[in-house]
C-alpha cells in the first residue's frame, strides 16, 4: 500500500484526504516516479472545487490531487524509453503528483532530468509557474526596451514572471498588496497596489506592455492606457479575455523554455521563493495557506 491525496466529492480543502491506496506499478510503456515533493498551483484546489473546471480538464471523482511533482524514476516498464530506473526527475502528471508514486505514459513530454543542483522542493514548483511565466511573456514579444506592467506579481506564476523579464532587460512594473511592495521589489520590480485605479496609478511609468497572471484587472488598465491588444496577454481571464487581448498558457511555452529557467536557476540569476513546505498529511493547511492569495512565493507538500 502507498499513500494519495483523494477527495471523493467537489468543495473546499476539507474534501482532501491522504488515503492507504494500492501501489502503483510501471505497465507497459511506462515509468514510476517515487515523488518526493509536490509543488501546489491555485489550479489545484480550483479543479478540486469546481466541477466544470474539472471537466474540462477531464478530471472527475473520485480523484487525485495535484500536478507538479518531482522524485526518482524507480521503476521502468516495458519498452519505456527515454529514462532509467534511479534518475531524478520533474514534471507534470494531471491530478497524481500528491502520492508515493506516480505512474507516467512515455514518451513523457512533461518530464525533464532534474538538473544536479536544483533540489526535489525548487524543481516540483517549475513545471506549471515555470512555463506559464515563460509563456505569457512570450506571447507579448517581450523585448528588451519594454516597460511592462505583470498583474500578480507575488503570487506563484508572477515571481518566475517578475524575474524572467527583468532578465531579458525590461523594466517591470508589479501589482500587489502593499505588505508585499518589498517582495516584489527584492524580485526586480515596481510596486504598484492592485485596485480600481490602477491604470492612473501606472500612467506615468508609461508600461508598453502588460501580462495579467490574476484575472483581468492588469489587462484592462493596459488597455485603457492604449496599449495594443498584441501586447497584452492573460493566463486566467478564459478563452476569450478582454479586448482581444492574447489568452495564454503553460501548454504554450516553447520547447526550451524549461532549459532556460533551470539554467538560469543554477546561474543564480532567478531565485525560487518557496513559501512554505507541508507533510503531504497537512495537505489541508497547506492548501488553505495558498488559497489565502497572501503567499510570497510557492506551496510545496513533501513525502
């Protein structure tokens, strides 16, 4: 027996229970992941709490819980290929990372090497932040003379964000609460409180382009500043956000995105700010911690 999240119906964190469940074992064309971190995204509990967002990710009840996660591969099946039994590895596995074992289909498209270097807790935040960050600020063209305004700046996605277009020589202008201003400001960027208002509150930074990782309040400040739909992009507004502005996801970072964020993270030009660590039995608190929306930084459970 191993043990898993599970929740048998939809609702809040109270539905979360770590469960003795079957082990697990690699099939034909598979590998086993014996997980030892478990990196939490707000997608996580919001496909726990509601049904259609569930569905439409294919999710249904009874179900696991969560989705980043990195371990060691201890088990390869029958014409897996690609890895061995004892790599280290990271990635993605929709609703299965918060277990003793996840089983993975080769080819693994969301599974990387965990470069040496990187411990189990920083590479189990990567995968959804990660690419995400990498993607919405690929789908404005962000270039090096840009001023741009990042909606969120202190939650998960939005602190891979900060530092991804500080990198690329922009100039970075963050919304948050007030008691983050010096987060965000250890991160590379501006402050700015979010609120009705913003758009007056940002006018004579003067942004040139703008990503909403929380909802649309950023998009539609940039929007108002005038500054073209081409160069806005959102990641939780929905298939058809404001104004035409471009909608965007982890599923849509280029194919090096991932290798360039673990270099940087080696070089020490982007930091992981790891709010808090939780036993996978205090799954519960942890989530209720991220869902509080007050987090510096990423939720990770450990096993």
């Amino acid at each position: 027996m191993s043990r898993a999240v599970i929740y048998e119906k939809f609702g809040g964190p109270e539905v979360l229970e770590v469960r003795e469940v079957p082990e697990p074992h690699a099939g034909p064309g598979e590998l086993r992941i014996r997980v030892a971190a478990a990196g939490l995204n707000p997608m996580d509990w919001g496909l726990a709490s509601h049904p259609a967002l569930a569905a439409q990710f294919g999710v249904t009840v009874p179900s696991g819980f969560g989705y980043d996660l990195a371990g060691v591969i201890d088990e390869v099946g029958p014409g897996a290929t690609g890895f061995s039994v004892g790599q280290r590895v990271f990635g993605g596995v929709m609703a299965r990372a918060a277990a003793d074992f996840a089983v993975v289909a080769t080819p693994a498209d969301t599974l990387w090497p965990t470069p040496p270097g990187i411990p189990d807790e920083v590479a189990a935040t990567l995968p959804v932040a990660g690419l995400t960050a990498a993607a919405a600020l690929a789908a404005i063209d962000l270039r090096p003379q840009d001023t741009v305004l990042i909606g969120g700046a202190a939650g998960g996605v939005g602190v891979f964000a900060v530092q991804l277009a500080a990198r690329a020589g922009a100039r970075v202008i963050g919304t948050a609460g007030e008691g983050t201003f010096p987060f965000v400001r250890q991160l590379g960027a501006i402050p700015v409180s979010y609120g009705p208002g913003l758009a007056d509150r940002v006018r004579a930074l003067a942004p040139t382009s703008a990503t909403d990782l929380f909802g649309t309040e950023a998009a539609e400040a940039a929007l108002a500043l005038g500054i073209s739909p081409a160069r806005i992009s959102t990641i939780a507004a929905g298939p058809n956000p404001p104004g035409g502005v471009r909608a965007t996801g982890g599923a849509d970072a280029a194919p090096e995105a991932m290798a360039r964020l673990t270099d940087a993270i080696l070089a020490g030009e982007i930091v992981v700010p790891i709010a808090g660590t939780f036993p996978i039995e205090k799954v519960r608190e942890a989530v209720e911690v991220q869902a509080s929306r007050h987090v510096h930084g990423k939720i990770v459970l450990t096993l």
